[in-house]
C-alpha cells in the first residue's frame, strides 16, 4: 500500500483542487465508476472555493506530491436530508455532511480512500460534531461497502434536492461520532 499525507487544504491549494476535480471527471466519464459529474456544475469551482476557504476540503497526497484523493466535509446537508430517521440528533452545524469524495484512477486500490475518509472522521470528532453524513446513489456498490466498513449506516432511500441532479433518490449514511 502506498502512503497518503492527509491535510485540509489551503487557499493557496485553490486552483490544484479545482484541477483535480477536472481530472477526476474526465477520467471517470464513460467508464464502471463514472461519478456523473460535470464541470463547474458539480462540483462547482464556487462550492470547492468555498470549501477551502472554511477549512472544509481535505487532500489526500500522495508519495509523488500530487493530489490523489479528496472530499469535503461542510455543514450544509442538501434539501432532504430533513426527512431521513437519523439516528443521531443534532442542532445545527453539529453534524458534518460528506461531499465530492474522489480518487483519481491511478491512485485505485491502494486505500486511499478509505485513508482519507478516517482523517476525516477523525478531525469531526476532533471539531465536536456529533455525527457524519453522506448520500450516494442507489447503485453505487462499491462506496456503499466502503463507508460500511467504516461504521456508517445505511438508513434508507430517500428524495435528495441538488441544483445540477434535480429530486433523486439516494442512499443516506450516517456515522455517529
């Protein structure tokens, strides 16, 4: 397995991330792991700016220095989230909502991923939220197995409203913290 050096980003990372994420979709499009993503649509150059800005996007580095992986954690759930049973109560901004999770395809099988995901499960904890959240779509077997592995719940199928998808229904995962 190779090593991943897991960091939040910084604003100075601002163009890098939004590279990464183009690279992501155009090497993901048209093949079994296609994200459906679109450029500056989803995730929009406005959404990752944003991120970083808050400390919200984390990077996972790989030994050759360049961005492997990465994902945020805002706290900002979509519109529907206020219909799923979590398990977890929470007030507002107590609980971190998991988006963009991404690895480019060279950096596949080596866990980085996952490598990631626990530095962020970490550092909520470490901020205080109580609980993390997440979608992802029905048919998307393998992230399902990996937040699982995680400790995640999956508590069901609902409407999830985002302005590039519409109303669709996703899986919701819940990791109380």
């Amino acid at each position: 397995m190779a090593n991943l050096t897991v960091r939040k980003a910084t604003t100075a990372n601002t163009d890098a991330v939004i590279d990464f994420y183009a690279r992501m979709i155009d090497e993901m499009a048209g093949t079994d792991f296609d994200v459906l993503w679109k450029h500056d649509v989803h995730p929009s150059h406005a959404f990752l700016r944003e991120s970083v800005e808050h400390g919200y996007l984390y990077l996972g580095i790989a030994e050759d220095g360049n961005i492997a992986s990465a994902l945020v954690v805002d706290r900002t759930p979509a519109d529907g989230y206020q219909q799923v049973p979590w398990r977890v109560t929470v007030t507002d901004g107590e609980a971190g909502i998991v988006h963009a999770v991404a690895t480019l395809p060279a950096y596949h099988g080596n866990g980085f991923a996952r490598e990631l995901m626990e530095a962020a499960i970490a550092t909520s904890r470490a901020e205080g939220l109580k609980a993390l959240r997440l979608d992802t779509f029905v048919d998307n077997v393998r992230s399902h197995g990996l937040y699982e592995k995680l400790g995640f719940t999956n508590v069901g199928t609902f409407p999830v409203f985002y302005d590039d998808l519409g109303t669709v229904q996703l899986d919701m995962f819940e990791l109380p913290l």
